[in-house]
C-alpha cells in the first residue's frame, strides 16, 4: 500500500514519468485479441466516455440556471467524478495503441480520491435528506397549496365583486388618509371618477366643520384606544354640492401594525332632510301648541271676568224684581199679564242665565285647569300607595259617610309618579263613584291591585250604575258626559285622569256593566329611570310657563 502511495505522489510529481510507456506492449499485443473484440471493447469505452462527459454538462447547464439550489458542493463533486470516471474510460481505450498504464493509474487514483470525497460528502447530507419531502408529499403539498391559492383567488375575486357592486359606498383607505381602492357606490356618491378619487385623500372633500372630530377618531384607533367609530359626516360632491354620510370605519393590522382603513359610507342626505323637515314640523307644532294654550288660558280667564258680573248682576236682578213684587203687592190688583212676567217669566229666565253662567263657569275652570296638565313640572318619586289611600279617603270621609259608602282597600305596592297627580287622579274616580252611585243599593268601593311587567295596575271597583258600552270608548274624552241633562259634570274629570296618566307613563282604561258597576285600572310605573327622564324633560319644557305651577293645578 505504501508503494502504490510513493508511486502516485513520484508520478504527480513528475508527469513525464506518468507518460512513460517504457516496459508496456500496447493492449492489442496483450493477449489474441480479434479486430472484433478489440474494436468492440475500444467503442464501448468511448461511448461510455462521451456519457460521463454529457451527464456532468448537463448538471453545470442546470447549476447555472438554478443558482439557489441547495448544496451545490456536493453537486460538483458529482461533476468531477462523472468527468474523472469518463476519463478513466477513454483512457482504456486509448491504451490498446498508447500503452500509457502510468496515467492509466494515476487517473484511476485521482478517480477514487474524488469517488471518497463525494461518498463521504453524501454520507454527510443523508439525514438532511431522508428528512426532506417525499416524492407523494411535495405531489400532496403542492395539490393543497394550489387549492389554497385557488380559494384566495375565489375568496379576492367574491370580495372584489362584493365591494365593487355593493349597495353602499365602500372603500380602502391608507394610514394617511388617502384613498386606496373605491367601489362604484362612493363614485356615483361623490360624483368622481375612480381614478380621480385615487389620487386624492378623504381630508379634501370633508366639510371643515366636521374634519376635526373624524380626524380624532381616526387618531384613537391609530393608538388602540378604539376598534372602531361610527359618525355622521358631510361630504363635497364634485359639483360642490354637500351630501350627508353615515361614516363606519374599522382599521386593519398586520403583525400588530396599521394596515389601512375599511371604510362603509351611506348615503342619509334624504334622512337628514326629512329629519330637518320633522324638526321644523316639530318646532312650528310647538310653538302652535304654545300659542293655543296661551289662547286658551287667556280666554278661559278674560271670559270668566264678563261671566262673573252676569252672574253676579243676574243675582241683583233677582233680588231687584223679588223687591218690586214686594211692592206692587201692596197694590190690590196687577194686571194679570204684568203679574205673569214678574212672578213667572223672569225668574224663570233669571234662573236659565243663572244656571247656565255657572255651567259655563265651571267649563271654563276645567278647560282653563286641562291646558295647564300639559305643562305642569313633574316631580317624580316613588309612592306609597297605603298612605296615598288613606289621607285621600280621610279627606273624603264626609262625603263618604253622608252617604252611607263601604270602602275596602287590601294592602298596596309602591309606585313611582307624581304624587299629585297620582291623587287627582283617584281622588277624580272616587268623586265620579259617589256622583254615579246607584239609588237602589248602598255604594261600596273596593281598591285593589296587581303587579305586571314592569308595571302596576291599580283597580277601582264601584257598584254603581255602570257605563253602558257605547259610551266606554268615548268616556275619556275632552267634554263628554253620560248624562248632560241630569249631571253637574264638565266632562273633563276623567279625560285629565287619562292625560295625568299618560304624562306618567302610564295608562286608564275601563270595565263595565250597566246596573252592576264599574272598574277602572289605572297603570303607573315601577321603573323610576325612564319616568324620571320624562319628568326632566316636561319640567324644562315648563320652565318658559311661569303661570303654570304645582299651586295652579
């Protein structure tokens, strides 16, 4: 082994010795070889040598067209062991005419120099290999890879379709402001062309009055404080007409960094002009309101002035002719027609004036008290109906005894409301009770009540003579009365019972039968939040009504 050794390094050394055919016979002479066999043996070595040198052209021809191809040591260690084999195989060749055995040799040498270099730089990559994808795996990934990408692109191509053809306005809009992608909606909206659009920012078409307040909210959902904002905005068309928006924006973050801006932007500009409409139909009602109940006051309150001296003056009147009857009696005899006048015609005229100026004063009493409800201050707190019941029976307990009256009243919950309302309200159903009541039996009230969603309903039950049904539904009405001729009433006790009601939200309603009794449910409120709310707004609303106040009603 060592010979061999000496002899490869003294031939590298020296190639002159390596081409020293000295003491070798030329293959032909080696042997009886036929042209046949020798030709055959030369031909095969050659075509064998043209492979290897074909195959390590070809690896270089694709190194060269793949330059990121891993391990490419190992690829031209490759390349000089075909090129080094090849070698060796021409070499066998030339040999049958140039008995060059030497270089024969060293060839061979180098040849197995380089085939251990590469076995070893293989060797060293095997587990890196046996690590990589197999043939049916890479086939595996890539049917999934291609599938995914199919799916992105029916996923982008159904996003593009659904932004483009949307309903409303959508948009992609960067960190900057500026518009990034827009769909048809916003270009018909605005009145630009897509590519108009994106060569501008959105800060260029907001009204100034509204900039600052978008801009804010872009602000804190930039730094996290927000996900998302909603905001009614106004817009320049490209007419230099305004349009009103509904603006919604969330923002986008890749690997925790904003992206971009989606933007969804409605049109609202005919909301905002009915809502401007209702808002001047709304204030002009208002005022026509406040006007009629100034009227109404007034009215109510300059009529009674004039009522009152007809009245009064009527009274006088009275006396006056009850005094000349006094006289003429003194007389023996009166013509019978001036008799007639004075003792029938007159006071019976008188008492027609008389009784209808009372009638007509309490009208205008109850019409002047039904259009101060509407603006009394509302106090609300929370009711005890016990209590309410007692000193409301208390002050009606003459009344009630002088008529015999049995009142029943069970245990009661508390409520919310006004407490004076709340009052007029029962203390009005009592009084109707006992005006109603039936001559034919003893009056008897029962109170009673029962809790309901998110209210109570309070029950009056009476025994009186009831309200036939065509009246039911008409009952609560402004002026109407079961029995004109017969009644005292004005009409307006239980249309202000309804209307005290409402104002608390809550509701009156109506039970009966004729002969048998009434039951009327009255619904107040449990819940002090809302109730609480609308007695703000209705005492603010109060507030430019100096001549309503809680004394008035």
């Amino acid at each position: 082994m060592s010979y061999l050794y000496f002899e490869l390094v003294k031939s590298t050394a020296d190639l002159s010795t390596a081409f020293n055919t000295d003491g070798f016979h030329a293959h032909w002479h080696n042997g009886g070889w036929s042209i046949f066999h020798g030709w055959m043996h030369i031909v095969l070595d050659a075509v064998i040598w043209m492979s290897y040198i074909a195959i390590p052209l070809t690896i270089f021809w694709y190194l060269r067209h793949r330059p990121h191809v891993a391990n490419r040591g190992v690829f031209y260690l490759f390349i000089v062991f075909i090129l080094m084999c090849g070698l060796t195989y021409l070499m066998e060749a030339v040999v049958y005419w140039w008995p060059a055995y030497r270089l024969l040799g060293l060839l061979k040498a180098l040849t197995a120099i380089v085939s251990v270099a590469t076995v070893i730089s293989l060797l060293s990559l095997l587990p890196q290999l046996l690590r990589a994808p197999t043939a049916k795996t890479l086939e595996a990934e890539i049917t999934k890879r291609e599938l995914a990408e199919k799916r992105l692109i029916e996923s982008e191509d159904q996003f593009r379709t659904a932004m483009t053809y949307a309903p409303i306005g959508k948009a992609l809009v960067s960190v900057e402001g500026k518009w990034m992608q827009v769909n048809k909606k916003i270009c018909e909206l605005l009145g630009y062309t897509e590519e108009e659009l994106l060569k501008m920012d959105f800060q260029q078409i907001t009204h100034p009055d509204d900039l600052d307040s978008d801009l804010q909210l872009l602000k804190q959902t930039l730094v996290g404080e927000i996900d998302e904002y909603s905001i009614e905005k106004r817009y320049f068309r490209k007419d230099g007409n305004i349009v009103f928006v509904q603006l919604s924006v969330s923002l986008i973050r890749k690997e925790n960094k904003p992206k971009f801006f989606i933007s969804q932007i409605v049109d609202i500009s005919a909301q905002k002009k009915l809502q401007q409409r209702q808002e001047k139909l709304i204030s002009e009602l208002e005022q026509k309101t406040k006007d009629l109940q100034q009227i109404v006051y007034v009215a109510s309150h300059d009529l009674r002035s004039p009522l009152v001296n007809i009245i009064g003056f009527s009274g006088e009147l009275d006396f006056s002719i009850k005094e000349l009857i006094a006289v003429l009696d003194e007389f023996d005899e009166l013509p019978p027609k001036v008799e007639h006048i004075l003792k029938k015609d007159l006071p019976e005229i008188l008492h027609f004036i008389s009784t209808s100026g009372r009638r007509m004063d309490r009208l205008l009493k109850g019409l002047l008290q039904y259009s101060r409800l509407g603006r009394y201050p509302m106090v609300t707190l929370e009711i005890d109906m016990d209590k309410l019941f007692g000193d409301l029976l208390q002050d009606l307990s003459y009344q009630l005894d002088q008529i015999g009256a049995e009142v029943e009243v069970d245990s009661l919950p508390k409520c919310y409301g006004d407490i004076t309302m709340v009052s007029q309200i029962f203390r009005n159903l009592i009084d109707n009770a006992i005006k109603y009541r039936s001559t034919d039996r003893t009056l008897r009230l029962k109170i009673h009540a029962e809790k309901l969603k998110n209210r109570i309903r309070y029950t009056l039950v009476d025994n009186g003579m009831g309200i036939a049904e065509s009246h039911q539904k008409k009952i609560f009405e402004v002026f109407h009365r079961l029995n004109p001729k017969d009644s005292d009433g004005d009409g307006l006790g239980l249309s202000i019972c309804s209307l005290l009601a409402q104002r608390m939200e809550g509701n009156i309603s109506l039970e009966s039968t004729v002969d048998s009794g009434s039951s009327f449910h009255v619904e107040l409120s449990i819940d002090d939040i809302s109730l609480h709310e609308r007695a703000n707004a209705l005492s603010s609303a109060s507030l430019n009504q100096p001549y309503f106040t809680h004394q008035s009603l």
